[in-house]
C-alpha cells in the first residue's frame, strides 16, 4: 500500500480515535457518582430494568447528580442484577454490588450516595486496588479467568462505539488496512487460533483456503447460531460488545478479499440482533465499514440475517441452505464452503467467539497470542457454567485450566455440600464425564479423548442427585428433535434410543437394552453426515462408559439409584423428625396428598403424590423430615385416617 494511503487511514482513524478519548475524558472528568448497571438479557430477565428505573427514581427524589451507565453482561448470572458504583469523591473505589433490587437500589441511594455509607455487608468486592475494602480480585471468580473476548463485556455501553473506540477498538482494523491481506492471513496462521464453534478448525487454513480462490466474488458470515440448551456465549457477546465481533468479521473479509460479510443470528435473540444492527449502523456512520474505509480503496457490505432457531442450522451447510431459502439440511462435503459456498461463491465461516479472537491477536501479536493457553490449543476458552453449581455463569478461561480448578476453584464448586457427579461438555452433544476426570486440562485434544468436547462451550454440572440415565434421555429428547431428517440413521437411530432410555427411566427396561444403546450409538455415530448425528449419542456413551451401574439399576432392580426419575421414587415422612402442627408440606402440596395424622404428625397419600417434590422444599431445614427414595415401594406405608380419605 502506497505512503499516501497508509497517511490517509492514520489521519482518519486518527480523528476517529480522538474523538472518542475526548468522550471518555469528558465523561470520567465529571465529578459525580457513576452507576454502571448491566442490561443483556440475563440481566433485564433478573429485574436489572427495575433496578435502574429505581435507582432514576430514587436520584430525583433525593436530588442527587449522578450518571447511570448502562453496560453489558460481565459474566456473573449468580450475582444479577449486579451494579458497579463509582463514588471517588467520598473517597471509596469502584465496588461491585450483586443482587441489587429495585428495593436495595432505594437503599444505597439514600445510605450511600447521600450519607456516605456504602453498606460494606452487600457488597462483591472493589473493583481496584485499594486500603479499605477486599477486591473482587481475591475472589476466586475473578482472579482465575483470562478475559480476552470478554474484557470489555460489562464495562462498555455496547450501544456507543466511541466507548469501544476509546479502549483502543477498531485500532486493530487500521492496522491491518495498512498492511496486504496476506500479512493479515499469514499472522492469523502463525497464531495457531482455532474455530471456537466446536470443530477447532485452524482459523487461519480455513481463511487461506478461500483467499487462494480465483473467483471475483467472496462472502464472509459470522456463525450466531447458538442453539445448545444452557449456552448463551455468542448471545452475550453480541450485547455487551457487538464492535470486537464486527471488527474480527472486518479482519476476516480483508484477509480473504471478501466485500460482503453477513451475521447469522437467531431471531430467538431480538436484544442481541437489535445491538448489532445499531453497531454496524454507528460503524458505518463512522467509516469503519462501508465504502472506501478509512480511504483504503477497500469496500465491505455487512448485514444480518435471522435464523429460525433450528440448532441443525449452526452446521455450516445447513446454514448456507437455509440462507439460500432453502429448508436448513446439510449436504455433503467436499467441496468445503470455504471453496464454494453461499451463492456458489467462496464463503468462510467463522463463530463469534473466533472472530472476537482476532482483534486482540493482530494488536498484539503472535507470540503474545501463544503464551496463553497449550502448544496445541492456545488462547483462552469461554464456557457458559450452568446446573448444580455455586456461581453460574460465563467464565473465561485459558486453554490446559484443569476441570477441577473450573468448577471447583472459579466457580465455587457443588452447593449444600453435595458431592459432585459429572460435568456435561460440549453442549447436547457433549460428553459426561465423572470425577476422575477433574484434573484433565481442558483444551480440544484432551477433552476429545476423555469422550467430550468443548463444542460451543456449554457446560452443566451435576450432583450426587442427578440421574445419569435421565440426563441422557434428556439431550437425546433436544437432538432427536432437532434433528433435520435428512440422514436415516440419525433420524431413525435417535428416536430408538430416546425409546430405549425413555423406557428405562419408568422402570420398563429389558435385558439386552445396553447393548442395544451402545450398538445403536455407534451405527448412528458412523451413519450420519453431519456433526449433529455423528455427536448425538455422546452422552449415551460416556454416560454407559463411567455409570454403568446407574443403567443396570434401573433394568434389574427397577431403582434409580438417584432417586431422580419420577416413575421410581417416593417421597416419605419420618415421623420421628416431623413436628406436630407443622403445617407447612400439607399446605404447599398441591394436589393435597399430604393428610396429618391422629397424632397431628403428617403423612403422604402414595396414590394422590405427583411426586413435585414441594414438600420436601418447604419442610424447615429444623426437623429435615421428607425424603425420597427408590424403588417406590420401600417408602413407609401410613394410612390416611378414614375421615380424611372421605373428604379427599
């Protein structure tokens, strides 16, 4: 590129970037109070909404200046709605809030922001270094993560792309328009990046494929179909920092010589397809897309399309057809889109999390990219942590982090001391892999060979109380569901299976169903064309491989040795721990099976019981009086007195 270009696009990013330092300076220079509440959609689900409207209300009241900051998701679902309180000139830190109610925010108005208390009993921790008050820093959450995509995700307004700007966004992409395309290619190669969308393709081959193609034409799409049950990554990086997303799309069209890039996104997500059409409309009134970029002489269109939600469309061919109009099923490969793909020409096909990756490796470098995470897997990995875990929530991590020190140490480990089980990963089509897996590095090599996968990233955990025959039929209830029909086997294969296990768990298993379940998996595996099919019986074969018993159980013994399955279990009282005139299980039951016997203790109408488990939710945590077990039939039998029955 020529002298006078290069000038060009430094003069005008320049501006660009002066701009927004000039915003920033403007904003963090005012001397008032700075509320900073996250609003993606976890948020806003959990009251966030409210939050902010009381705290509006309570500042009015009170007369009170100070700016409400309005931000994305910092990760923390355990902690919403969360806010982040600036109040420097009383002397005190940024000091991160969870839980903050509507009522709470009343309360920190008036003792905090008025009299000068910041109620040190509500807090997280502070957000910097500071003699006064504990950082969030020593809370293992925040101390053990490696945030790279996720950085800037709850400090930003998404809806500002100055705000973006002044953290040095978009630096990255003028950049790289001052150097050739290959370099570009040539740097995304060398960093070893691979496909966050479940594959862990090298990014850089699958770019360099498409960029040594003759044709004219080049289309680049961002892959925001997230449809994993528990998993919403893509769906919190588009709200809390859509410009990283739109500049790592940028690089990947510049790399390849593409002058069209799409986002695929499912419209299951209206907060996240609204945040991304503002973004890209901000960067085109800015000129970081667009015609003549920056003055480049390089040209990029980007628009959004939505999806239908079908989980089958995240598979690049499925996604391409459904693009086309076409019912989204995919076909076979070679030749590979990245050769010819949508509208026939050259298409690469890269997840959010992939592209995100992008701008920070071309600003910093190779070497910089490589030292964090393994030799075969660097980087970091973002997981969406959900199930019978203390701190949900998305986490990211480097790659070679043990799944002990996940779960245990960055997400504060199984609650009400129960023991842990299992951790399902990959998303449905994931593996489950018990505890002596807890110490195995989690990057894309290891967890392939323990019988998961990262897959998107989606990770459930499970407790002592969770049956592993359930949680199979469970994610092979999503998959044979979501399945496009096109492959007999995995069509035909997996509405076997959810047969078999659906059997299972209500006690009609039959001698010979294991082997069915394994020889079924592997024909279904070896069968289907995509990697839906091919990874559906994942959990049916890890969870055969390490709970083995658990199946055994429910065919010979007609007993679920987690007391999970409904068909299987039973709930009793232990009347030597009930409390007379306690009426708390017989007034939340409700389909009163619970009656209360002559001696005002309390007893459960086996016939009547919908097995809800209420009861047991509501006893007190004193007396501790209702448990479940299984089989149905070692549950202590109590009569129901006579005048009860009658009135039942």
């Amino acid at each position: 590129m020529s002298q006078g270009k290069i000038k060009t696009i430094d003069e005008k990013f320049g501006a660009i970037f002066a701009e927004a330092q000039r915003r920033k300076n403007e904003r963090e220079a005012k001397p008032v109070p700075k509320i900073h509440i996250g609003l993606a959609t976890c948020g806003i689900a959990a009251g966030a909404m409210e939050t902010k409207a009381s705290f509006e209300e309570s500042l009015a009241q009170r007369g009170i200046d100070a700016q409400i900051h309005p931000v994305g998701c910092i990760g923390h679902c355990y902690a919403e709605p969360w806010v982040i309180i600036e109040n420097t000139e009383m002397g005190f830190p940024p000091i991160f809030y969870p839980k903050v109610t509507a009522g709470k925010a009343k309360m920190l108005t008036k003792l905090y922001l008025e009299e000068g208390d910041p109620r040190l009993e509500h807090i997280l921790g502070a957000m910097e270094e500071n003699e006064m008050i504990p950082t969030v820093w020593e809370f293992s959450r925040f101390s053990e993560e490696k945030r790279i995509v996720m950085n800037l995700c709850g400090k930003i307004d998404p809806d500002d792309i100055y705000e973006y700007i002044a953290e040095e966004g978009y630096v990255s992409w003028a950049k790289a328009l001052k150097g050739t395309p290959e370099e570009l290619l040539n740097l995304v190669k060398d960093s070893g990046l691979r496909g966050r969308g479940g594959a862990g393709f090298p990014t850089g081959t699958k770019w360099e494929i498409a960029a040594k193609h003759d044709s004219s034409k080049k289309i680049v799409i961002c892959n925001a179909d997230e449809g994993d049950p528990g998993a919403y990554m893509d769906r919190t990086i588009l709200e809390s920092n859509p410009h990283q997303v739109l500049e790592g799309l940028a690089l990947s069209a510049y790399a390849i010589g593409a002058d069209t890039a799409f986002i695929y996104v499912r419209s299951e997500y209206p907060l996240a397809v609204k945040t991304i059409q503002k973004a890209i409309s901000q960067a085109e009134e800015a000129g970081l897309i667009g015609k003549d970029i920056l003055g480049s002489g390089f040209d990029l269109e980007i628009k959004i399309f939505q999806g239908s939600g079908a989980f089958v469309c995240g598979e690049e061919t499925a996604l391409i057809l459904s693009m086309e109009g076409f019912r989204g099923m995919p076909y076979p490969r070679p030749p590979y889109p990245a050769e010819t793909g949508l509208q026939g020409v050259p298409t690469v096909i890269n997840n959010v999390k992939t592209l995100a990756l992008v701008p920070p490796i071309v600003k910093n470098g190779v070497s910089w990219f490589r030292q964090i995470g393994t030799e075969n897997s660097p980087g970091t990995a973002i997981f969406s942590v959900v199930g019978n875990v203390t701190h949900p929530g998305l986490v990211e991590i480097p790659m070679g982090i043990s799944l002990r020190s996940l779960i245990f140490k960055i997400c504060g480990g199984i609650p009400d001391k129960k023991k842990f089980k299992a951790a399902q990963i990959g998303g449905p089509s994931g593996g489950c892999l018990p505890e002596e897996f807890l110490d195995i590095p989690i990057d894309f090599d290891s967890l392939i060979e323990a019988g998961a996968m990262i897959g998107s990233g989606g990770m459930v955990v499970l407790d002592e109380d969770t049956c592993m025959v359930d949680v199979s039929r469970y994610f092979l209830d999503f998959t044979q569901k979501e399945s496009c029909g096109k492959c007999t086997f995995c069509r035909i294969g997996t509405w076997h299976l959810l047969s078999i296990l659906q059997r299972l768990t209500i006690g009609e298993g039959k001698e010979g169903d294991l082997e069915k379940l394994e020889q079924l998996s592997r024909d279904i595996k070896e069968g289907s064309l995509c990697g839906l099919g091919k990874t559906a019986p994942n959990p049916v074969l890890t969870s055969l491989k390490y709970f083995r018993e658990e199946y055994e159980a429910h065919i010979k013994e007609g007993r679920c040795p987690a007391a999970s399955c409904r068909p299987l279990t039973a709930f009793y009282i232990d009347l030597d721990k009930c409390a007379r005139g306690c009426d708390a299980c017989v007034g939340c039951c409700p389909v009163d099976a619970v009656f209360t016997t002559s001696n005002r203790k309390k007893g459960i109408d086996q016939d009547l019981c919908i097995k809800c488990g209420e009861c047991k939710v509501h006893c007190p945590p004193d007396y501790n009086a209702i448990f479940k077990i299984s089989p149905p039939h070692l549950a202590p039998v109590i009569e129901r007195p006579k005048e009860e029955k009658e009135t039942s």
